[in-house]
C-alpha cells in the first residue's frame, strides 16, 4: 500500500484504537521525505488557478505525528532541556547540509527542509512540515510557520513572520517564491501567495481578509471563490491607508490599514533598488 494511503488510514482511525506501531513506521516514513524535501505540504501545479495546490494528506501525516507523541522532556545539555511531543525532537544538521546556522536560539524541528546555502540567523523558528529552498536567508526574530513553503533565494528580513497553515488539511499554506524580499516586521499569513520577484516593504501584513491595491493597474486583489489572496509576480507592496466612510469616521479623520501594490519590477530591478525607488 503506497505511503499515502497508510497516512490517510491511520489519520481516519480512533487514535486509541489504531495500530501504533504501524501508524508511527508510517509517520516516521513521511517525516523521513519531508526531511529531504521529496515530500511537501504542497507543489506546484498548472492546472491550479493559484499554481499551487495542496497535498492534503501530508498534513493529515503531520497532524497524526501529534496525536501518536507523547509529551516527554528532551535534554540537549544539563543546561537545555524542553519539553514536547516525542515525535518531533529538532531537525538533526550536519555540515553536508551545507545550511548555516548561527548560535543564538534558533531551533528547526523535525519534518522541515531547509536547502543547501540557507543562513538562519538567531533567534529564528522554521517548524515542521516547513519547506525553505536554497540560497534564502532567514534573519533575526523571523518565523516560518508549519507547512510553510519558501522559495529559493527569498530574504526573509528581521522580524519577519510566515504562518503556518495546518488546518484545515485541505487549505494551501503560505506560500513565498523564489527571489521574494520580505521586509523586517512583516507578516504574511492564511495562505496568502507571493508570486516570485516580489518585494513586501517593511511593516506590510496581508491574511485572507486583506484587500490588495493595486495602484499600477487600478485594480483590488482580494481571496474570493476559494482562492487564497496572490500578490503578483514583482509586485512592490508598501503599508498605505484608506478612508472610513463613515460620519464618526471623517469627523475623526479615521483611516484604515491598507497594503499598496505602487510599481512592478522588471527583470534587471533589483529588490532593494525597487523598494527604495517606490517610496521616493
């Protein structure tokens, strides 16, 4: 029986009543491919509308981890210990994966990929089921949630937050690009797509609820018809406002949130030259 069949069944069973044994040789089985990156949380497909689609299974495979693990403490040193899920200690690195990890507090757990030439630098947390492609930096204080799929040669600047989409099972997570600049104290989150060679300026946040102006094209991205929100393909998006109609609100001067798409980049832009020339 393919592995994927093995996950979908135990994941339909009674946690107390299923074959454990079985049902973690299954799991070790996926998280041994997510490691690797031969397994992800979601591919890229062209017959989807967003170019991603969702492997829903491997996420039910994530979630049986948790309900197969028991919470146990997990001792580094006699000065470091934690306290988890049995089923998910942190990911093992050896030099041959060639992924620079500076000491200061980051942790990555088990189940996630991270690319040759990846530079993480403290504190940082990428979680299971994550996938991070080659040649991304991942600086200070930045998160890359559950699931999460990050392209090659993203910046992920400081402070910087990717969320992880868990469940449901069958939504896509967040997914960056490659050769996408996240700037510092950014977040993206419940699914939102960052088409390749984009450039989120400092402080910009966008979720499923987020409209996206598009100056450029005179246009609102929204997430409608079951698709997640997509900033297109060198889109340069910076923090902006809107006006409240509203009578308290005009008295008040009130103004909500709203994220600017103000130029595209072309092909020989580079991300910070795109982003500097945007707020002049």
């Amino acid at each position: 029986m393919p592995l994927k069949d093995h996950i979908e069944a135990f994941y339909e069973q009674d946690p107390k009543q299923l074959d454990r044994a079985g049902a973690l040789r299954a799991f070790h089985e996926l998280k041994f491919f997510l490691n690797g990156g031969e397994i992800r949380a979601a591919f890229r497909s062209p017959d989807s509308p967003t170019g991603w689609q969702v492997n829903d299974w491997v996420k039910k495979g994530i979630l049986l981890g948790f309900r197969l693990g028991e919470l146990v403490e997990l001792r580094l040193s006699e000065h470091f210990q934690y306290f988890d899920k049995s089923t998910y200690p942190l990911k093992k690195l050896t030099p041959d994966h060639r992924v620079r990890l500076v000491p200061g507090g980051s942790s990555i757990r088990d189940g996630a990929f991270v690319g040759k030439g990846v530079v993480i630098m403290p504190p940082a947390y990428i979680n299971t089921g994550a996938f991070v492609d080659e040649g991304t930096m991942i600086d200070s204080h930045a998160l890359v949630g559950s699931c999460a799929q990050i392209g090659k040669r993203v910046h992920l600047s400081a402070g910087a937050q990717i969320g992880g989409v868990l469940e449901p099972v069958g939504a896509l997570p967040v997914i960056i690009e490659d050769d996408v600049l996240v700037g510092g104290n950014s977040g993206v989150y419940e699914g939102t797509i960052v088409k390749r060679r984009a450039v989120l300026g400092a402080g910009v946040i966008l979720t499923g609820s987020t409209p996206l102006y598009d100056l450029v094209n005179g246009t609102v991205l929204r997430r409608a018809d079951g698709h997640p929100l997509v900033v297109p393909e060198g889109a340069v998006v910076v923090p902006g406002s809107r006006a409240v109609d509203n009578p308290f609100a005009r008295k008040h001067g009130l103004s909500l949130y709203a994220p600017v798409i103000v130029k595209y980049r072309d092909e020989s832009t580079d991300a910070s030259t795109a982003l500097e020339e945007s707020l002049r």
